[in-house]
C-alpha cells in the first residue's frame, strides 16, 4: 500500500492542481 500511496499522491495533487490553473485562467 506504500507502493500506491507513493503514487497517488502526485497524481492526486497534479489532478487538484488542474481545477486551479483553470481557474486562475478564467479569472486572470
């Protein structure tokens, strides 16, 4: 389970940071 938590953590944060960009996209 380490293994995968490994690698979900930087999956998990790109796919959180996407919402952002878009966000600060649209808003700038």
């Amino acid at each position: 389970q380490a293994e995968s938590a490994k690698q979900n953590c930087p999956v998990s944060k790109a796919l959180a940071s996407v919402p952002e960009i878009t966000l600060d996209a649209a808003l700038g």
